[in-house]
C-alpha cells in the first residue's frame, strides 16, 4: 500500500465538502498513515486454514418454541380502564 499524501487528503477533503485546516491536514495525513502501516501489519499474518467468519464472536439466538397459549380475555384487558366502548379502549383524541 503507499502513503497517503497531504495533497490525497486535502483532494479526498474537498470532494467530501470538508473544509479543513493546514494543521488538520498534516495531523489526518499521519493518522491515516498510520492506519496504513497497521493494515500492512496484518498482510504479514498467516491465515492459512482460518475459516471467514463475520464477526468475532460465535453468536447465535436463543429463541422459544412458538407455542400458543391461553392468555387474558377482552373483558379482563379493559377491566382496570378509564373509559371503553364496545370491546376497545378509549382514549383523548390527538387529531381533530
């Protein structure tokens, strides 16, 4: 991989519509140079025989069984409401 250069960021910088300081340019140039050198780091390490993987932990849903079963009644969802009507509760319009 080559260096980044402070032209690179200065051109990547404006076609971003970021405007940035002299001072910001230099201090991006060398974190991104940075980052650079720690990815040419990691194309030195050997993974031969090391599967793909997405993430780096084997995570995985715990889910229940998806059975049915008896719940409360209609009556005894709106016996505790301030106000119902037919079967439903009722509540303060939002919209006129």
């Amino acid at each position: 991989m080559s260096k980044v250069t402070e032209e690179k960021v200065r051109q990547y910088a404006e076609m971003l519509r970021l405007a940035i300081t002299d001072e910001e340019a230099t201090r991006y140039t060398e974190h991104l140079n940075a980052m650079v050198d720690y990815v040419q780091v990691l194309d030195e390490v050997d993974t031969d025989g090391v599967e793909p993987m997405v993430h780096g932990i084997d995570l995985q849903n715990v889910l229940r069984k998806d059975e049915p079963k008896k719940w409360i009644t209609q009556e005894e969802a709106l016996k505790n409401a301030p106000d119902k009507k037919d079967g439903h509760f009722r509540v303060p319009a939002i919209m006129d």
